[in-house]
C-alpha cells in the first residue's frame, strides 16, 4: 500500500532568524495578492517574541479608502474558544468548578446533561447540536439573543450522538461555557475575561464584540463578480460571544499566545491537558500538523472575517493571519506560504486566473458525513465550520476544500481534489491524489 499523504510538506530547519526568512519574496508575494485585490488582512510571524515579519494589505474601509494597519481591528471569530477555555482552566485552578462536573449541576433542562462534563463540553465531545447548523440561522442571526431565549433553543434540540462517543464541533459547547463561567465566577464572562487575560497582560486592543470606536475596526467584504461588497447580514455579536465574538489586533492576540505557552495564564499541568489532543482537538485549541512540526493553535470564521494563530513549541515560531475579506481564494494558502517562508520552502504565487467559487452553505451541508472505501485505510469525514468544507481523515487533522464548482473541491497543498456526486440517491466522492483515485461512499447512506 502506498504512504497517503495529507500533511504539508514543509523543510526541516532548526532556527529562526529575521535573516532566514525570505522577506523580500514575501513582500512580493504579497504585493501580487494585493496588485490581484485578493487579500484584505494583516500577518504578523514572531519567533520568541521577535518580529520577523508583519505586512497588511487591503483595506478595513473600502468606501472611505482607509487601508488595513498593524492598528487594525479584527473579528478573530472561532479564536475566542481558546480564551474561554483559558478561563475554564483558570476556575478550575481555583477550585470554582471541576473539569469533571456534569452540565447538570449549571442546566439541568438540557438534553443528556447528566452525562455531559465541562470536559466534553471543550473537547466538542458532548453531542449536542451546533446551533449555527440551524436552518434558518442567518436569517436571525441580526437580531439580539438573551441567555434565556438561547438556552430555550438548546433545549429544544434533539442531541447528534452519545456524550463522549466522538468528536463534532459544536459552537453550542462553548456558549454553555461562557454561561458556565459566569455561574462558578458570579462575574460576567466579559468582567471574567477582562480580570482573567485582559488586564494581567494589558492588552487594550482586544474587545468582547464589535468595539464601539471603531476607526480603527475592520470591515467585512465580500466578493461578488469583479467587486468587493460588504457582508450582509452583519452579526449581533450576541449570537458569537464566547464562542466567537472577540475582536483584536495581531499583536493583541500574539500576546495572548506567547502568555499562554510561557505560564502566565495557567499553570504547565493545566496547559499540557489542554494540549492533549484527541481527534485533532484539545481544550479549546487543535493541532496543525507540518510534516515532522506542530503547531497548537485555532481558526476563526465569522460574516467573512478569517482568522489563523499557530504557535510551534520547539522552535518558538507563531504566526498570525486575519483576513477580513473572502472567496476570492482560501485564506489557508496565505498561511502555507508564510510557513514556506520561514521553513526554506520556495514560494508558490496564486493563480488568479482559476479562482475559486462562492457556494451556499446548504449546499455544503448536503455532503457533510463519513465516507469511506474498503481499499482505503482511513475514513474521511466532510463537515461544514465556518461556512467552509473541511475534510479530516481518521486521526488526521482537518483540512480545508476549496470549491471550484459546487461538486468540486481541491486541497492543494497536499494535492488532493474531491469530487462529489450522487449515484443511486447515495452520496459519494471521488478522492484523487497524486496516483491515487478512489471512490468512497458516504457510510450514512449504506
């Protein structure tokens, strides 16, 4: 059987230095984005605390022609998870809750609460349903929820599996633990978060929701035909909150990471278990595996903000990527190329001539399950996060699909296309990659 290969492939080296990474190919690189219009964001790489590189390109207002700045503001969407674990962690440390405590003890009215613990809630293991995959979602998402309307929803909810039984994120996990925050804090998840990370590392660019100056916020486009328009609808941040309404800058948020890694915010026997991975995903962080590296970090999605953070522990290397402007290309090949850069791996400049394509979120949803091929060693399950596909093979991480029709999706750093399509009312993809060409079925439909 051949080696199936679904990592990055990125050179081994084993320093970092200003010197070492290729800025001037990435300033080109990046001016090729912008002469495109195809990026609207900020990146920033730091190696133990040391700039080596940061850029913005775009703009945070299109229609007052005022560029994206270091200064900027940005929606980081799905990041925040990793500040509410934090939080979690930091109770815990305190003796105000345990990680084993049942969702009984807080909401006893949810669905299977007495079999779900804090634990599972973080690890997305706890089965109940991810609210935003409500149909009818967006159309409400505008308006302002309470913490009494939401809980009535949740409860309403039929459960997707067993607690524990496996892995599916769940944005409804880590709004039941703000919640839960507040309840073993008797603060307010925003008070929490201010005494917990905010004010112990001065950080005065980082604001629960939309910061109400907002010179300095960013914009969310969208690209339709040749032109970028704003997002619509625009979220009440209620419907995020701790499970991804933070806003912040670069710098902010690198802080937050080095603090985090360097023991600042929890102690080392707290940091290990949340970097103890299971299935790709840990307490509130995940792995990002590079060939021999690995980086512990998160992605956020919200309206078309897009945001990266990943932190490699044996050479010190954190990236930081926003993006506040979508579907022109996926914003992950923005983060290979920097790792290209800083590992010695020549650049690879988009081809802006094939672009990728905008397809609905329903659409997505239809081929959201497991699939699988007797030939095959590994199960592939699709899912929809962020209003993006993700494929994730058994015990692999999760990787983005980039469509290029609605049938069509393509992960090129490790040169996989997947073409799904129906036959005999069963759900099947083809799996192309290098040499390799399988059909699998979607195990569901079997």
């Amino acid at each position: 059987m051949k080696k199936i290969v679904f990592l990055l492939s990125l050179l081994f080296v084993c320093t970092l230095t200003a010197q070492s990474v290729k800025l001037a190919e990435l300033d080109s690189l990046f001016d090729h984005y912008e002469q495109h219009q195809a990026f609207f964001g900020n990146v920033l790489i730091k190696d133990h605390g040391e700039v080596l590189y940061n850029r913005s390109v775009g703009y945070q207002n299109l229609e007052n022609n005022k560029k994206n700045t270091l200064n900027t503001l940005f929606l980081i969407g799905s990041i925040t998870k990793t500040y509410t674990a934090t939080l979690i962690l930091q109770l815990a440390e305190e003796n105000k809750l345990n990680l084993s405590d049942k969702l009984a003890k807080y909401y006893p009215g949810i669905p299977n609460a007495d079999k779900i613990d804090v634990e599972m809630l973080l690890r997305h293991r706890s089965g109940l349903f991810n609210y935003t995959n409500e149909e009818g979602f967006i159309e409400n998402v505008s308006q302002p929820v309470s913490k009494e309307a939401f809980l009535t929803k949740v409860k309403g909810y039929e459960t997707v599996f067993e607690p524990d039984a496996r892995y599916e994120y769940s944005n409804t996990n880590y709004m039941l633990l703000g919640y839960i925050i507040e309840d073993a804090s008797g603060n307010s998840y925003k008070k929490q978060l201010e005494e917990g990370i905010l004010r112990k590392l001065q950080l005065k660019n980082t604001y629960l929701g939309r910061p109400v100056d907002n010179r300095y916020f960013a914009k969310s486009y969208l690209r339709k035909g040749d032109k970028w328009e704003p997002t619509m609808p625009e979220w009440n941040t209620d419907w995020a909150w701790s499970a991804g309404a933070l806003a912040a800058t670069l710098e902010d948020l690198a802080v937050f990471y080095e603090a985090l890694f360097s023991g600042k915010l929890i102690t080392q026997e707290s940091l290990e278990k949340m970097l103890d991975i299971k299935e790709g995903y840990g307490l509130g962080i995940a792995s990002f595996p590079f060939n021999d590296k690995k980086l512990y970090g998160h992605t956020g999605g919200i309206e078309s903000y897009r945001s990266t953070v990943g932190y490699n522990r044996e050479d010190g290397l954190l990236l930081v990527q926003f993006v506040n402007a979508t579907n022109y290309f996926n914003p992950n090949d923005i983060s290979v190329q920097l790792l290209n850069a800083v590992y010695g791996k020549p650049l690879e400049f988009a081809d802006f001539s094939r672009t990728p394509v905008e397809v609905a979120e329903t659409v997505l949803k239809t081929y959201e399950g497991i699939y699988g091929n007797p030939e095959f060693p590994l199960d592939i399950k699709v899912f929809v996060k962020d209003r993006e596909l993700y494929g994730q093979a058994t015990g692999q991480g999760a990787f983005p699909l980039t469509p290029y029709s609605d049938t069509e999706y393509e992960f090129k750093q490790a040169g996989i296309k997947m073409s799904f399509y129906k036959k005999n009312g069963k759900q099947l993809f083809l799996f192309k990659q290098g040499n390799l060409k399988y059909d699998f079925i979607r195990q569901e439909d079997n």
